[in-house]
C-alpha cells in the first residue's frame, strides 16, 4: 500500500503529524510512506524512518504568482508522479487542497477544519464530535476514519545522538535552552521577560536558540551567561541542542514540540493561543504558564534590555529553579 501525506508546513504541525505516519505504519506495516512537504522542513522529515520519499515544496520560490510555470510544474508533473492508495491532506489548506487534487490516488481524505475552500478538492471528509481538540487527537482521527486501530503516540524520529562539531564547543555542561520567539506577537512574552530571567538566575547558563531573522532581536539578550545559537543550527542540529538541555523554556513554537517529541521538560509559556489544542502534547498541566495581553510582546515590544521584573516572571524563575 501506498499513502501520500500532504502536511508541508509549519515545524510544529509537522510534528505533530508524526504520530499519525506511526500509526499508519504500525497499522499498516507494508504501506509505504511519502510526505509533501516544505524543502525548508524536508532535511528533518527523511530523520523519520517510516518516511520513504519526500515531495518538496520550495514555498520560497514557487509562489503561483512570482513562479506560475515552477508551480505549475511541481503540481502538474511533480505531485501525480506515483499513483497513491491514500492521500491525507493534514494541512487542509488551500494551496494543499490543490495539491491533493493533483495526486493520483484512488482515496484521498481531509479534515473536516478545512479552510481556504480545501474541502471542495475531497469528498472524504474526516470528521469528530464538537469539543476542543489537541492537534495530534485532530489527526489521528484520521485512524478511526479509516476503521484502523489507534496506537500509542509516538514521534518516530531517528536523529544525530551528538553535537555537530561546529557547536560542541559551544555549549556549556548543563544549561537550559530558552526560546523567546514564535510567530504572533501575542503568542510571544515580552523580550523584557526573558531578560529578567537570565538576569535573576546569573549561576544558570541559558542557550538561546531561534531562526536567523531572530538574530537581531537575540542580540539584547545576550548576556555572560547566555550561549546565543540563534540562526546557528539547523533542525536536525536544533534537536540536538534541546537533547543536550536539562529542560526548555519556551513560547508556543516549533521547538516547544520538538522538545515533547524528544521527551524533555518543558515550561510552555502561553499567550494567546490555547494551549489545548497546541499545548506541549501528554505534559501535566503544571508544564504550561499562561501570560495575560500586558505580558505579551505585542503590547510591550521595546524593553529587552531592561530585564522587567514582573509577578509572572518570578513565577517562571521558580519553574526554572524546580528544573534545574
């Protein structure tokens, strides 16, 4: 059997999706597994070893405007290469509904949380009752879809046990990692409020981590007793930096769940995203803070160099310390 996956992006919706090829695999153990994805995310995904193919999308380039005939060529020529038992569009997506419409396969499925229009590319639609849903419980419906039986969650992933030897050097003995971005200035905590917890803990080493158009804000964090890594590693490299951390302290991102997937602690600072839905997956509840608007860096975007100390910042000093 053959399944095609069509989950192209963000990191953290790419993790997400793991669990799904798991039980698709565990279910299913001759299917063969290809995904769509990202060519910024692609490196990663082939780290997963029920992967037999990626499908890369460079996103970057082949924008249906800026590259018509690329674009063009990836979803008329590209994607219906290989005839497919089953596609999955986990993205539900527009631009991966089309996708979806181009793959030849004799089933092709979709959430039922489709957006964009997606849901007109499928007639097989993945459905749940109402009520808040994890990402990964979304996905693995899925499984039930498909009268298949579900699995334990698992993050398949087959990564670099050390440190490449560019950042080995690097990294201080024991350390907590610490991520102070995301995508969405309300999902972020003040900069500020990570500076005042670098400056209260000066006996702790922290290695910053993030994408290279991070750098620039990274800079006023920096400190004697931070490591700053932003725009450093890439994924592959990134999960071996969170491996080598005691925990990571974090916003909602990509990394929060490369963490989980790895099986390291977690403090998950939440703004506003909901952290049942995307929130550090199977974790207790005690592994998420929550922060109100006047927290966020949306409503204080300078200060990161003031180290403001707040009641929450104390608070998350304290989980800090408990992890340490």
């Amino acid at each position: 059997m053959k399944i095609l996956l069509i989950k192209p992006s963000s990191f953290g919706d790419v993790i997400h999706t793991l669990p799904l090829a798991a039980s698709l695999s565990a279910n299913l153990p001759s299917a063969r597994i290809d995904w769509l994805i990202n060519k910024s995310y692609a490196a990663f995904v082939r780290h997963c070893p029920l992967v037999r193919r990626t499908l890369e999308f460079d996103r970057a380039r082949w924008t249906p405007w800026r590259s018509p005939a690329q674009f063009a060529r990836f979803v008329l020529s590209t994607v219906p290469e290989e005839e497919y038992d089953l596609v999955v569009d986990v993205q539900c997506l527009l631009r991966s509904g089309i996708f979806t419409w181009a793959a030849r396969g004799k089933r092709k499925l979709g959430l039922q949380d489709g957006r964009e229009g997606s849901k007109w590319f499928y007639p097989d639609i993945v459905r749940w009752p109402p009520g808040k849903l994890h990402a990964i419980d979304r996905y693995l419906k899925v499984i039930d879809h498909l009268g298949l039986k579900q699995q334990p969650v698992e993050f398949p992933l087959a990564l670099p046990q050390d440190l490449p030897a560019q950042i080995a050097p690097l990294i201080p003995e024991k350390f907590i990692v610490m991520n102070p971005f995301s995508r969405g200035d309300y999902k972020r905590w003040r900069l500020s409020g990570f500076a005042a917890v670098i400056k209260q803990m000066p006996d702790v080493k922290f290695v910053l981590i993030g994408e290279k158009s991070s750098l620039p804000e990274s800079r006023c964090l920096e400190s004697p007793n931070v490591v700053n890594l932003v725009g450093r590693t890439s994924l592959v490299e990134l999960a071996g930096v969170i491996r080598s951390g005691a925990a990571l302290l974090t916003n909602d991102s990509g990394p929060m769940h490369l963490a989980v997937a790895l099986g390291k602690p977690v403090i998950a600072l939440f703004g506003a995203s909901d952290p049942d839905l995307t929130g550090p997956y199977g974790y207790p509840p005690e592994s998420v803070m929550r922060f109100g608007p006047e927290e966020s860096l949306a409503e204080c975007p300078a200060g990161g160099v003031n180290a403001h100390r707040t009641d929450f910042s104390d608070r998350v000093v304290g989980a800090v310390r408990r992890l340490f």
